[in-house]
C-alpha cells in the first residue's frame, strides 16, 4: 500500500506544483516514522515519474535532488535507481541523469551499518556498468553520425573520470570485485567493447580520455600490488649479509629457503631485480675474498660458482611482471664489470679470470643468451688487458679453486654411483678410488661440491653403508682383512670430517627410517666431541663387555699389525677403546707401566687404523672435562702422544693421506678441552687449514662490550663482513637470543641520525637472520610489548629510531612467519634451544582469562569497551581473521602476534595518545608498505577487526588504501569492515 501511497504523493505533489521544501515538509507529514526512505524506494519512485516521457520532468527532479541534499535517501539508493534505466537514446533523460550523479559521486560516503556500505559499494559498481554501457552507446551513435551523440559522449567519459579519479571510490569498487565477481565480468566485457568501438573513431582526444578511464577501471583489481621501486640506493646491505650469511655458515642448506629469504627482502626493500642481482654477486666476491684459506676457500668457491648460479634459476621462476629476467641478470654484469677492484682482488685470489666463468655458468643455465656472454666476456678481457700484473700474478703451477670446483661436481656423481655398486665384488677398486679422494685437497673439494649442490647428505649415507659392510668377517684371508680394515678407517675418516665441516645433521639419517641404527651415527652421537657438547666419560656407551676391553689391552700392548688386522671387528674395537684407555691410564699412573710402554701403545693405536686413535682422543676429551687440575697430566700427555707422529716410519696403503685427516679431526676435537685446561699441544702441520673462526672473542672482555662495539664497527661499515658474522653468531651462543636481541635494539634504540638508523635496520635484519624465529619471538613477544606498556620508556620510542625499530618488528615478524611452516635451517637445529618462557602460560588462549600481556595493559582496564563502537557491540573485540581462518594459536609464533595486535588495538583506544600511539602508526604504516595484494594469511590477519575503524582515526593512516591493505578481504566479514571504514571516510 505504501508504495502506492508513495506514487500519489509525488503525483500529487507535481499537480499543486509545490515547492520542493514544501514537498519534503508534506512527505513527513504524510508517512509518520517508522519506514525508511530508502525501505519505500523513495528515489526509484522519483525516478520513474520524472523519466515518463521524452524529457526529464524538472519539478519532480528537483524533488530527487533536494532528497539527496537532505540526506533523505541515500547515494546507493540513487545509484542503483539510474542503473536501472537503459534507454539510452533519450538524450534529455541521459543529460539529467548525469547531471544527479555529479552531484555526489566524487564524495560518497556512508555512515550507517557495515551491511548499508557494502550496498554503497554494490551500487557504485552497477553505476559504473551503467556508465560504460551509456558510453558505449553515445560513441556508437556518434559513429552513425548524430550530433548530439558527441556532447553525450564528453558528459559520459567525463563522469566515468570523476567517479574512478577518486582513490576512494575505486577502494569502494575494489570490494565490490570481490564481493560480485559475476558483475565485475560484465564491466571487463564492457571496456573491451568500449575498446573496440573507440578503435573505429576518429576523434584522439575522445579516444585518449577513454583509454585513460579504461585505464582506471583496469588499476582497480591490483590496486594494493602497485609499489614503486627505490631507485636512489645502490647498496643493499641486508642481501649482502643474508648472501655471506649462507655462504660462510650454511653450505648445505637448501636452496629454496634462501630463495624465499631473498625473495622476502627484495619484496620488502622494494629492490630493482639487477641492483639486487648485482648485491648477491658482490657478496659472493667479498665472501671469496675474504675467506680464510683451506676448506672455508673451497666452500665459498663452490657457493659462489655452483649453488647461486642454482640459485638464480629459482629466482627466475617468479613472476617478474613484464621484465625479462635475462635481462636483469645480463644488466647486473654490466654493473659489476664495472666494479674493476673488487673483480681484480677476486682473480688474484682464485689465480683465474672468475667472471669469465661465472658467466660460462650462467649461460649454461639458461641465465644469459649466447649474444650478452660474450659481449660481456669481451669487456672483462679487454679490462684485465688493462692490469698486466694480473698476468703476471697468475701461477702456474697452481690450478685455480673454480676451475678445480667446476670439475668436481660431476666427479660427485661419478663417485655416487662407484659406491653404489656391490662392495663386495672388488673392494680392492673402491679402495683405489677412496685412496685417490684423500690425496691433497681431493677430498674438500668433492665435499664442497656435493655440500653445494645437495648431494653432501647422500654422499654421506653411502659411506655409513660402506663402513656399516665392513662390521661383517666371513673367514677372510690376510689381504682381505687388511683392505676391509683400511676401508673402514677411511670412512670413518671421512664421516668425522664431514660432521666436523658441515656438521652433525648431514650424516644422521631420518628419523623416520626403520631398522638397526648404523655404528657411526651411534658413535657419533653419544661419543664424538662437538662444539657446546658435553660428554660424560662414564655413560654406558664407553662401558663396553670387559672381555673384549681384556683382549683388546692385550693385543695393544705386544702385538704385531698383522695379527691386529685379523682378529678384530673395528667397530668393537672403536667401542672398546674408551675402555682399554682407561685401564692403561689407570697401570701407567700406578707406576705398573713405564712410558716407553705407553709409547709403543699409542703408536699401535694410531700406526694401523686412526680411527682408534680418533674414538681414543674422543673419550680422552671428554674424560680430561671431569678431572681436577693435578689429575690431568697423564691424560694430557696420553693426547699428545696421540696427536703426535708416529715413533717409527710406516709403510702401511694410504697411511700419510689418513694423518692428515687425523690430525685435523683431532684438532677440532681438542680444540675446547686445550681452550678450557689452557694446554698447549702442538699438531702436526698437515697443509690442511687450522680452524678459522675459531677462538673470536677477545679474552677478560665482558660480552656486552663485544656485542655494542663489533656492531658500532659494522654500522660505520654499512656491511656485514663473514667473521663479524662468526662474532655474532658465539655471542649470540653465549648470551642467548633474549640477551643478544634486547642489547641490540637498545644500540638500535641510542641512534639518532636518520641514515644511520635505517643501515642499522637493514644491518639488524640480517643479523637476526642468525636464529630469526627465536630472536622474532622475543622481539614481539618481550621487547616490544615492555617497551609499550612503560609510559618511562616511550621516550625511546620517538622519531628516527622509534620509526626503525617499527620496520626492524614488522620485518623479522614477516620473515619468521612465511617460513615458520617450513622446517628450520641446520644451522639453527644446531643451536641448543632455551625456550625464554612458556609461552602458552605467557599467552594463556582462551579469553577468559586475562595473559600476562594484556595485564600489562591495567592502565587501560576501565576502558575495555572503548575499542568497540556502539553499533558493532555485537562484535567481539578481539575477534580477528585469524580465528576465521582457524589459525593454530597453540603455535608461540601466533600466538605472540596475536597478543601484539591486542595490545596495538588497546594502544588505539585509550585516551591517551604519545610517543607509543605514534610508534603503533609506524609499525602498521609499514604492515602496509611490506605486504603483497591478497597475501591471505598473513601477519595483519591477527589484528581485531574492530582496530580498524580506531585506526582510520589516525590522520597518516585514513586513506583507503591503507584500509584495504590492512583488512582480509578474503572474508565476507573482512569485506564488511573495510566498506564501513572507507565509507566513512
């Protein structure tokens, strides 16, 4: 009946010609409150009289019109009224209607319920339609050749520009794409007929305003994935460290979590693919450099010209919008070729021409056409033209690292599948080839190229199978014995360098495998010295069946080899060692054994197979550990005459090449026992590099005074050099991650120029990346919130460094949580783990009852409603995407974000604003900056939905974008909530 009633009244109204105040002051009269305008269809019905017949009907316009001025319909009710008249030859009609959206379409808003927004973003998106669908057919009739089909077109392509001009707007249409993809297909079809039909004009003014109006539309579904890059840096020293990072501590990590590390900087420094491409090889050279001669040469060899070159490729599968990546990589050549210094020391060190190489490499892998190698080629040679003494320098007789590397990786192979056939058959022919890997540098240059390319953890199974074939004795003859005696030291040589250069996690198998856990792995576990091991010399493993321990005594006292070879197994024997040690030890200090005994005893323990020598120096550390200062001695001296060469001159297969190996598994053995009881003992000088990195931190120094000075000569620097690295990383060790990251930002936190503070930012970043998931915990879940909640310390908090530790947080808290799903590197399994608290009892889940943060927060208790507004009641204030998503909260990571985004929303809400608010901006100003378009489940995805509208408060965060930026629009309800945000705005 009413909208029957409503129809009378505007005819009635347009009889007694009434004025249009007097129409709106008799409209009230005649419907008492209750029904909403927008309930009857006021403007719809307005519409439908005024466009009766060939023109507008003025009076009755000027009533829609005055509706619209007092807010007596709303814009989403208009909008979709004019979308519903399609006549588009009635010129008049067209004019008037234009004529209403120009009244309000530059300033729509809303400030009713989210579900009246979402209307006003359902209606713009219709009028949009109905808008190209209008200038589709003015530019056809303008085709046909009517005149007024130019003026319409003018007035159509002119509010299609107003209405997309508006950031706003197109915020608005951006959810209405999401919340109705259908109506968003037909505005695609649409522009491509608006294409077509604009083809055939020959009018390039009109023709240019609609592409750029086309243009408009089409911005909207990637609005939030527009960044542009910085192009007035040239150094990029968080990639820098993150490349000298791997490179130095992470050999035989896997590619891709390093892809995705890079990937994630690049992203968030939004740096240029060459500049970044550039930064990865620059780190690569200054790592070769820099490098300590010996094994960590080869590593970085084998990094620089095997695994990044891997590497790369994996880079070129991202999607690099319309940029070629050939072409980048090609670029970032050029800029290194003109890096001359850095290109020259790099030579000198590898005694080759490296970017001749790398640039071989590359083009192998399909990184740069044929065309750019050698044009690239052609310079560097035409360069080193220019430093004769390069020439000159480069010796002969020495064959260059890269080459030698290049040369060892299918040798790798070649290797992999000797030792995959039967042992049994020839083991003579495998003992050949293993003989031949221990001479000179053979065998770490294998081990680098297999650590480079993922085939270091195989390489290693296939000697613990080998040396797991060398336990069994069927009725052997001497020559038997001897070759399975000598093929079971060799790997087991092997095995111990390969935990001692790579470390543990490359030889143990996986825990999921079934059946009988190898000897090595056993031994190596429960007896083999390591860094921050400790061992206790009385575990059962060195308690072996005191029979075997009797006749092993025996053997090593007055045996001949031969015999020695023969009747045992070396594992018992390897088992037993500890053992027999023992009791010579215990003869030799009772005065029952004189040291020329000892001396005969050593040398048969070391003299035939050394693997003894090493399991008896192993459990001689450990042993030395438990003993006071005046009981060492003999143990001391039982090392040393292990460590020593031998009394007499052997000829036993391979012997030299095993010493070597030998002595340098010994050394890092020894290496804390000798650093801890202050001993010197002097090892053989083997060739093979004495242990770099080792021993870093200054002696009588308090590790504070290390940590702030090393990082003061790294921020002067601007770059992370490897053995800074190395500091860190002991004192990160030594202090733990809540001692190390609290000391850090507080130096972050004294800086107060602007450039330095963002180097420290980018420094940090890297640093962190040591043991990020750890560190971001404490960070997130310790630091910052302490830092917040102490209205003393929010002074700290002010501009530049407030600002950087805001992008420091949301970097880490980014990094950790991509990759926290993914599994952690080796180098952070290594670390001994010291959960800094509990964090379910730290951030207890259910809401009930209040966590230790949120009682942090008691300054704000009376105001707990504050954050959620009168109409959203209903709302939960703490509800987030998160819960929608069914995010697993027992996982400390969410769980600390969780709680981070409650008290940044509380932040929001209080009454009062300071240093703290201002901080709170930052942080989700740089949320914003750092995250891609659509990345769904992300770390913005913790934060309430009720934050939102606080936030929009904020002057710096009040543009639409931010809103889309910083809401799920993945969800219905997310959708609701940035619609009723941006509405308002």
């Amino acid at each position: 009946m009413k909208v029957v009633n409503l129809k009378q009244a505007i005819l009635q109204a347009w009889k007694e010609r009434w004025s249009d105040y007097q129409w709106a002051i008799n409209m009230k009269k005649f419907f008492p409150k209750g029904a909403t305008w927008d309930i009857l269809n006021l403007a719809e019905a307005l519409l439908e009289q005024a466009m009766i017949g060939p023109s507008p009907n003025p009076l009755i316009l000027s009533y829609l019109k005055y509706a619209i001025s007092s807010q007596m319909v709303s814009y989403s009710t208009v909008l979709t009224a004019i979308s519903k008249f399609d006549d588009f030859s009635r010129d008049l009609c067209i004019q008037a209607l234009l004529d209403i959206m120009d009244m309000f379409c530059d300033r729509l808003s809303c400030h009713g319920k989210a579900e009246e927004c979402i209307g006003l973003c359902r209606a713009l998106l219709s009028a949009l339609h109905w808008l190209l669908r209008c200038t589709i057919a003015s530019a056809e009739r303008l085709r046909e050749g009517t005149t007024a089909g130019e003026k319409q077109l003018t007035m159509c392509l002119q509010r299609l520009h107003k209405i997309l001009s508006s950031t706003k707007n197109r915020a608005l249409l951006h959810i209405a794409k999401l919340e109705e993809a259908s109506s968003w297909t037909a505005i695609e079809q649409s522009l491509l007929k608006l294409g077509d039909t604009f083809a055939s004009l020959n009018n390039s003014h009109l023709q240019s305003q609609a592409e750029e109006c086309g243009a408009l539309v089409r911005s909207i579904p990637i609005m939030l994935s527009m960044h542009s890059e910085q192009l007035h840096k040239t150094g990029f020293p968080t990639v820098h460290a993150v490349v000298l990072l791997e490179g130095t501590m992470n050999l035989t990590g896997e590619m891709q979590p390093l892809v995705e590390q890079l990937m994630m900087v690049k992203r968030m420094q939004r740096i240029p693919s060459p500049l970044f491409i550039l930064e990865i090889w620059k780190a690569c050279f200054v790592g070769l450099i820099e490098s300590p001669e010996g094994t960590e040469e080869l590593k970085w060899t084998a990094f620089t010209f095997l695994k990044i070159p891997q590497v790369l490729v994996k880079l070129k599968k991202y999607p690099q919008g319309d940029k070629d990546f050939t072409e980048d990589v090609n670029c970032a050549f050029e800029f290194l070729l003109k890096l001359t210094p850095l290109l020259d020391r790099a030579d000198q060190r590898c005694n080759c021409d490296c970017i001749n190489l790398l640039l071989q490499e590359c083009s192998k892998q399909g990184l740069l056409s044929e065309m750019n190698k050698d044009s690239l080629t052609e310079k560097r040679i035409a360069d080193r033209e220019q430093s004769p003494w390069l020439k000159s320098a480069e010796n002969a007789n020495i064959q260059p690292n890269p080459g030698l590397i290049l040369r060892a990786e299918p040798t790798v192979t070649n290797i992999l599948k000797t030792m995959d056939a039967d042992h049994s058959k020839s083991p003579e022919g495998l003992l050949g080839v293993l003989g031949h890997m221990l001479s000179g540098k053979s065998l770490d240059l294998l081990l680098a190229a297999a650590a480079a390319t993922g085939k270091l953890k195989s390489f290693a199974r296939k000697f613990i199978s080998l040396n797991e074939f060398t336990k069994h004795i069927n009725g052997e003859n001497s020559k038997a014995a001897s070759v399975r005696a000598l093929l079971f030291d060799i790997s087991f040589l092997m095995l111990c360098h390969v935990a001692q250069t790579y470390g543990s996690e490359v030889i143990l198998s996986e825990s999921s495998t079934v059946g009988e856990v190898p000897f090595f792995e056993t031994w190596m576990q429960m007896c083999m010295p390591e860094e921050g091991k400790i061992l206790n010399p009385d575990h059962p493993c060195f308690r072996p069946d005191s029979t075997k321990v009797e006749s092993l005594v025996a053997l090593l006292n007055n045996t001949s080899e031969t015999k020695l070879v023969q009747i045992l197994k070396w594992h018992e024997a390897c088992l037993s060692i500890s053992a027999a040690i023992l009791e010579i030890l215990n003869a030799w200090e009772n005065g029952v054994l004189a040291f020329e005994s000892i001396q005969k005893i050593t040398d048969n323990i070391k003299g035939k197979v050394c693997s003894l020598a090493v399991c008896a120096v192993a459990w001689l550390v450990a042993h030395v550990r438990m003993l006071g200062l005046d009981e060492r001695e003999k143990s001391l001296q039982m090392i040393r005459q292990l460590v020593g060469p031998l009394s007499s001159e052997n000829t036993l297969q391979f012997y030299n090449e095993r010493v070597v190996i030998m002595s340098s598994i010994l050394e890092h053995m020894c290496a804390d026992v000798l650093q801890q009881t202050a001993t010197q003992i002097k090892f053989p000088c083997t060739g093979m590099d004495t242990m770099p990195y080792w021993n870093l931190l200054p002696p009588k120094r308090p590790i504070k005074e290390v940590l702030t000075s090393i990082f003061a000569e790294v921020l002067e620097k601007g770059w992370v050099d490897s053995r800074s690295i190395h500091v860190f990383d002991t004192l990160l060790h030594m202090g733990g991650v809540y001692w190390f990251c609290n000391n850090l930002v507080k130096e972050l936190l004294k800086e107060t120029r602007k450039e330095y503070t963002l180097r420290a930012v980018e420094l940090l970043y890297s640093i962190f990346c040591l043991d990020m998931q750890q560190v971001t915990l404490v960070l997130l879940g310790h630091i910052l919130p302490g830092l917040l909640t102490d209205s003393a310390k929010w002074q700290s908090l002010m501009d530049p460094p407030g600002t950087a530790l805001a992008k420091l947080a949301v970097w880490c808290a980014l990094s950790s949580y991509s990759t926290h799903k993914g599994q952690a590197s080796s180098r952070q399994k290594k670390r001994h783990r010291e959960d800094i608290e509990d964090y379910i009892s730290l951030f207890p889940l259910d809401d009930t009852q209040p966590s230790k943060l949120m009682r942090l927060l008691s300054s704000n208790e009376d105001d707990a409603n504050v954050l959620s507004s009168p109409t959203d009641r209903s709302m939960n204030s703490s509800l987030s995407a998160s819960q929608l998503h069914t995010v697993n909260m027992r996982d400390p990571l969410n769980r600390v974000l969780a709680n981070l985004f409650l008290l940044i929303s509380s932040i929001l809400g209080a009454r009062t604003a300071g240093p703290h608010t201002q901080f709170v901006q930052w942080f989700m100003e740089e949320c914003v900056d750092c995250l891609e378009q659509g990345s769904r489940g992300s770390i913005l995805q913790f934060m309430p939905f009720t934050t939102v509208s606080e936030l929009v408060k904020v002057s710096a965060m009040s543009s639409p974008k931010v809103v889309l930026a910083i809401t799920d629009l993945s969800l219905p309800l997310g959708r609701r909530v940035a619609a009723k945000a941006i509405a308002a705005l």
